[in-house]
C-alpha cells in the first residue's frame, strides 16, 4: 500500500530554516519533538513509524519537524540551546499556522518542551513525555541518568564510532531489542541516523543534551501533563510527575525505547488529550526577571545637581529601553534610578543585562544587574510572586557592573557559551531558603555570548 508522504515546508527561526510537515486531519494539533536526531522525510520509510503517525492522525493534526542541525533543517555551527529550540517550535507552529498545541516531546527533547509549556502557556493545551528526563548527569539529589564519567565514555564511542556505524548499532542494539536480527530495521535505522546528522552534528546535539537541567522548571509548569515511560525509566518519571502539578504518569510495556513501538501509546495520548481538551489557560507563565539599577546614584545626584542628574537619567532609561528592544525584554517598572523587565528566554535576558552595562558605560554610569528564572503570576499587565522577589533581592547582592544570576538561570542556560563565577550560598532579604548565586563572567560582552 502506498504511502501519502506529506510535503516538507520551512519555517524561518531567525536566520535559520526549520523543516518541518503536517500530516493527519484531527481536530486538535499535535507537535511531537523527538530526541537525538531525525530525518522526517526518511522516516517514512518505515513502517512502523508510518503505523504510529497514521494512528495518532486520526485524532490529530500532527506537525514534526527537524531539529536544527538535523536532518532537512539548516545546520548553524553554533550550539543550539533550550532557548534557540523554543524558538524553533515557535516558528514551526507559527508556518503550520497552529495557535494552541498539544507539545509531545521524547527523551532528551522532554526537558525543553517541559520548558516551553511552563514559559508558553497559552500556545500550549497540554505537554505530553515520553522516556523523558529533568537531568542528564546523576547528582546526590537525581541518581538517574549517567555519571560525569559515563557521559564522557558516551561522547568517545559516538565520536570514533558514528562514521564507521558502530556507535549506531550499539545504540540499535541496546534500544529495539525486538528487532534484533531484523536487518531491514538496521539498514532503515543506520539510513535514519546517517540522514539525521553528521558525526559532528550528533556530537553537538549529545553535549548539548549533557548539559541540561530543568529541575527547578517543573513545578511551573501549569498545562495538563500526561508522563509515560518504560520501566526503565520509572525513576525520572515519578520525579517529575512529583514535582509537575496535576501530571499523569503512565507506565507503558515493550522493550524497545521508541514512542513508536510501544504499545498503547496512541491510545493513551488520544484518551489524555480528549479528556484535557478546552482546558483553560494557566494564569502563571514562567519567565526571567531582570533587575537593573544605577550605582552611587545618591552620591552623582548630589554632585550633578537636581536638573543635570534628571537629564542623565533620562539618557540612561533611553539606552536601557533601546536595549530592552533589541533582545525582547518587556519593560514593566521603573523604580527609583533601576528597571524591571521579564524576557521568555534567560539567555537574552542574560545578553541584555550585559549590553545594558556596557551601554550606560559611555555616560560614566555604573549598573548592577540581578535576574532569576521562575514562576511569576500574572496581574493584568504586571506579573508579580515570590520569582519577581528574588530577582528584586539579588540584584541588591550584586557589586558594581556585575550581572548575578541565581541557580535557577545558570542551569536552563547551558550550551549558550556563557560563563559564571561561583559566588556561593546567599541569604536573600524575606526568602525563606538561601540561594545559589553566579556572576557571569566579567569579561563577557553581549556579542560575545
């Protein structure tokens, strides 16, 4: 039987092109990012990806596309990170003309659509997981996952063994036991991995995939939640459904780690999705706050007199605002001689803070700049909790011209080619708990990161 292979369309990220195609005909959209690497025109190919798609095509309109790096997708030499990724799915969304989604994201791509539900809300009607995970490498507080040391034993097999294929059929053997002998499944899966990257691309996406950590993220997120995994993946699984308010977690059968082989899935997405279908809105949205303010500000005021200090300051607000413009940030308050702003991406928010001293560096000014990442609730027009306190407190720890960030931003910044400097536990104003605060490197400049 034939198969209708859908066209592949490109959405603009930026500079860069994602492939991406729709297929199916339901009545709810569904995007479904896989981990690791793809190719979404081979994978038709075969048919037992075919099956699963088609399945799920029934109750959904489905929109899958290449990663960047990947496949049929532009491949920029930079590390893609969580936030870049976000990116993509936006304008992926936006050529495939979906307003609101059911995001479904596998294994290493969980984390960054665990991300994007709790930062994107309203484009999101539920999340789904599969095999997914909050962190890569095993600390005290997360036994799951790999060691430093395996992690790197990782990166060393795929870089020797990805062009001559070795790599590839170890990852074949450990994760479709069922096709073991099937070598029509292997020329299909080796085909599939050759055309979904390179060997360095596949290095990149891997370390990249090392380094995330999205712990600190899930209790924001406020969209239904639906987590399934195998059995061996039971304790990251329970993790997040813990900490996921309201999550689902579903327990499926079968050896082989693709959603496409394992059974009951398309039923289970299918009885979730029309159970949560006309959900409402989260009125919590997750963002970083950033907080800037004028060093010596009383003393130069003094010095400058009343009229000279007020044409200062209004040249220091313009170059601010200016630029708040060019890395998205939303201006919310100005309080005193310092600036409230929240950005959906800590990165930028990062690069802001960075492009914001060196600017006011020109007018003699000094600034402090603190950010944190978390949950913020929205207040009409001003988002306002406990994350918009923190943010206001750290910045009060920071010492002249540094950008200070808590734990919370250096973790969801990884691959971004930022740096920190450990400055160690604070006790913050009216928080509870202490935080872990970092400085990003001084040396660092917004175009340099």
């Amino acid at each position: 039987m034939a198969v209708n292979v859908p066209e592949v369309e490109y959405a603009k990220s930026g500079d860069v092109a994602i492939a991406y195609q729709v297929s199916g005909g339901g009545s709810v959209d569904i995007v479904l990012v896989t981990g690791f690497v793809s190719n979404i025109l081979y994978a038709w190919e075969q048919p037992d990806v075919v099956r699963f798609l088609e399945r799920i095509g029934e109750f959904a309109r489905v929109i899958r596309f290449d990663r960047r790096g990947c496949g049929l997708s532009d491949r920029p030499r930079a590390v893609p990170t969580l936030e870049t990724r976000m990116d993509d799915v936006r304008a992926v969304m936006a050529g495939a003309e979906s307003r609101r989604a059911v995001i479904i994201g596998t294994f290493e791509a969980a984390p960054m659509t665990a991300l994007f539900a709790a930062t994107y809300p309203e484009k999101v009607s539920a999340l789904a997981m599969y095999n997914g995970y909050a962190k890569a490498v095993q600390s005290p507080d997360y036994p799951w996952g790999r060691t430093e040391d395996e992690w790197a034993d990782e990166l060393a097999l795929l870089e020797d063994g990805w062009a001559s294929g070795s790599y590839i059929d170890r990852v074949l053997e450990r994760s479709f036991p069922s096709k073991e002998g099937d070598e029509e499944f292997r020329r299909w899966f080796v085909n599939e991995m050759r055309y979904g990257a390179s060997p360095s691309a596949a290095m990149t996406i891997q370390r990249m995939a090392i380094d995330v950590d999205v712990r600190d993220v899930l209790p924001a997120i406020r969209v239904p939640t639906l987590i399934l995994h195998q059995p061996s993946m039971a304790g990251p699984a329970h993790f997040m459904a813990d900490r996921i308010p309201g999550a689902k977690r579903v327990e499926l059968a079968g050896e082989d780690n693709s959603l496409w082989l394992a059974p009951g899935a398309p039923e289970e997405l299918e009885g979730f999705i029309q159970k949560v279908s006309g959900a409402d809105e989260p009125d919590t949205v997750l963002a970083t706050v950033l907080f800037t303010d004028i060093v010596g500000s009383t003393e130069r005021a003094t010095a400058l007199g009343d009229q000279r200090w007020a044409e200062l300051r209004e040249r220091h607000h313009a170059v601010v605002r200016r630029e708040l413009d060019r890395f998205s940030g939303r201006e919310v308050d100005t309080a005193g001689d310092g600036f409230f702003a929240t950005f959906d991406g800590p990165a930028r928010a990062i690069r802001c803070a960075l492009a914001i001293r060196d600017a006011v560096a020109d007018l003699g000014l000094e600034v402090r700049a603190g950010l944190h990442t978390g949950e913020c609730e929205l207040r009409g027009d001003k988002p306002g909790g406990i994350a918009v306190n923190i943010g206001a407190r750290i910045v009060t720890q920071a010492g002249p011209g540094e950008v200070l960030v808590s734990s919370t931003v250096r973790d969801l910044v990884a691959g971004s080619g930022i740096s920190f400097e450990d400055r160690g536990e604070r006790k913050l104003k009216g928080i509870a708990d202490a935080w872990r605060l970092f400085a990003v490197d001084e040396t660092l400049t917004a175009s340099s990161v």
